[in-house]
C-alpha cells in the first residue's frame, strides 16, 4: 500500500490514482483550468485541483479523445475512473476502459432519468457504472430506487474566497434583485415576477444566463414594475453582478426535475456574502438557518427587507457551514471518503 507520510493530512491514507472523464471545452486560464460549464468546475475541476494537492495522482481526459486512448497503460493504473458530465454516448469507450480493471463511477448531477436529452445516454452509462455520486441527496435517492446501484452523495462546491457578508439596502433607493441560472430555469422567475413587482415596487433586476433572442424578448425592462437587465453569463459579470446586488432569488417549483437540484446557487450566493431567497428545494434545507427559504418570493424579499440585521446574521452563519462542507477543500474530504468506500479497503 502506498502512503504520503511527508503530509500530516494524508499520513494514513493511500495515495488514490484517479481519472476524470470530462466532455466539452476546457481552457487554460493561468495556471489552471477553466469550463463554462458549472458542474464541471464544481463538481471536477475545483475539488480534482483540492484531491492533487492532497498528494492524489490525477488526470483529466477529454471524452472527445477518448476512442484514440483505449489501449493506454493509464487505465490499468487507475484506482477509479469518474465520469464527469457527458452530452454523448461514451458507454462502448467506457466499456474497454472498465476491462482495464479500474473501477467505473458515474458522477450525476441533474435528473438523468427525467430529462429526455440525457436519459438514453446515461441510461447506457449507469449500465457500465460500478457505482455513482449524486449532488444531492434526493437525487442519489431517485438513482438507487431506479437501478439498485451504489449512489453517494458528493455536494457541489463553492468557487474562490468568502466575501464579507453584506445586507444593507438603501433607504433612498429600490432594491437590487439577482437571479442567475440556466434559462432552462427561468420559467420559475417568469411565474414570480408579477407579484414581486407588485410587493416591492421600483426593484432592479439583475438576470444572468446564457442570453439568446427568446431571452432578452421575455424579459424586457420595465416588465411588471420592475427594472430588469439580462446581461450574458461569464465568470466576471456574475462577480459583479453578485457585488452590486443586495439580494439574490431563486424561486423554482416542486417537479421531479427540480425537486433533486443540488444547493449550488444558494451556496453561491451566501458565500458571495448576499442572501438567497429561495424556494425550499430538498437540498437547500441544509442551510434554512442562513438561506430565506420561501414559496413566494415575494413574501421572502418583503420579509429581509423588513429585517436587515437578522439577514446579515443569517448570512454569516450560511458562510460557517459552507467553510465546513463545500470548499474544494471540504469535498476532497468527500471525494477521499466515497472513493473509499467504493474502492474497498483492499489495495490494488
């Protein structure tokens, strides 16, 4: 059994050798690496970068190389093989990888067996799988109950440093709202607006998503009262954005699809230091002491604005917990534990 004995962190455990598979475009920015992807960041490139530091041995492999790669000596030497997000059907490549001899885990983080772009490809993946890691536990639940597969559950992390917590809108002008997601989940947003405009009259609006025309024409600014900007996603208009607003909201509903969504974007936000009103999605119970978890937004927003000093103590004890559970760090810790436990004791 190999051992780090020169890291206290590590000095009783096994260095793992690890493969990510990873599809879609990677950049170089520094001296790491970048996806606009979300769920590859946090759910790979974050917590990979936290495992290296730890003394694991890792690569990342593209799932578009992956057919000129099956004879590699790489694979016999691996520990486990994570499969990050995939949009195409790699099940036949993961198949000769799995006759390498390293154990196949399937990483999910949205409702594969609900979402009809996704279900044939992972259907076919979960069949090749040895096991899974869920970004939530509700998720993790769905998966076990449908294919008798080991699941665990593994967060999604937070990027970069805590700011400060801040909750201080100002009395001499409206309040400024933050909602940032995939436009698959603006329908929720649409559905709220009506009546936060009519609660808190004269808000801004801030939306951050992947713009298109369809976008941009369903929310106009000035629509129900409000002020509203979409601005296009990217890295640095979110920090600022999350800078400027006071608040941020994520309403959403009880489907099946959004019922097993991690708490990224609450986590997000709370360690941006703003507060999330949001509605009260499974995974985002975990932090109901620092996030405002409501049905309707509007009631939510009313109520923080009513109560500023308890938001920023709510805020403050949000970022307590995400220190504990979802810096790159604290899902290594994850990462180790459930790779563990899927690998056995036994060393290779």
């Amino acid at each position: 059994m190999e051992e780090q004995l020169d890291h206290p962190r590590l000095a009783r455990l096994r260095f793992m050798r690890l493969i990510w598979i990873v599809s879609g475009p990677l950049e170089q920015r520094g001296d790491r690496l970048f996806s606009a992807l979300g769920s590859h960041r946090l759910r790979c490139l974050e917590p990979v970068a936290a495992l290296a530091r730890r003394g694991h041995r890792i690569a990342l492999v593209r799932a578009e190389t992956l057919d000129r790669r099956l004879a590699s000596s790489e694979w016999g030497a691996a520990d486990a093989v994570i499969v990050a997000k995939q949009f195409t059907d790699i099940a036949p490549h993961l198949q000769a990888v799995k006759g390498h001899g390293p154990r196949i885990v399937v990483d999910l983080c949205d409702d594969v067996l609900g979402l009809e772009h996704l279900r044939g490809t992972y259907a076919r993946l979960l069949d090749v799988a040895d096991a899974c890691t869920a970004a939530s536990p509700a998720l993790a639940e769905r998966i076990r109950a449908a294919r008798n597969r080991l699941v665990e559950v593994v967060p999604d992390c937070v990027e970069g440093e805590a700011r400060p917590p801040a909750f201080a809108p100002a009395p001499d002008r409206p309040p400024r709202l933050l909602w940032f997601g995939q436009p698959g989940n603006l329908d929720a947003l649409d559905a709220a607006l009506a009546e936060v405009g009519q609660r808190i009259p004269g808000a801004t609006l801030d939306i951050v998503t992947r713009l298109s025309p369809p976008v941009t024409a369903r929310f106009p600014d000035g629509r129900d009262g409000l002020s509203i900007r979409c601005l296009r996603w990217s890295i640095e208009t979110m920090d600022k954005a999350l800078h400027a607003c006071d608040l941020v909201v994520i309403p959403s509903a009880p489907t099946d699809g959004t019922w097993v969504k991690s708490s990224n974007r609450v986590a997000t936000a709370l360690w941006a230091g703003r507060l999330p009103v949001a509605f009260p999605l499974p995974s985002y119970r975990f932090l109901a002491g620092s996030a405002l978890l409501c049905e309707a937004m509007a009631e939510g927003v009313a109520r923080a604005l009513a109560q500023p000093e308890e938001m920023q103590t709510r805020i403050a004890l949000g970022q307590a917990l995400i220190r504990n559970h979802f810096t790159p760090d604290a899902v290594a810790t994850v990462w180790e534990a459930v790779l563990g436990n899927i690998l056995g004791s036994q060393s290779r």
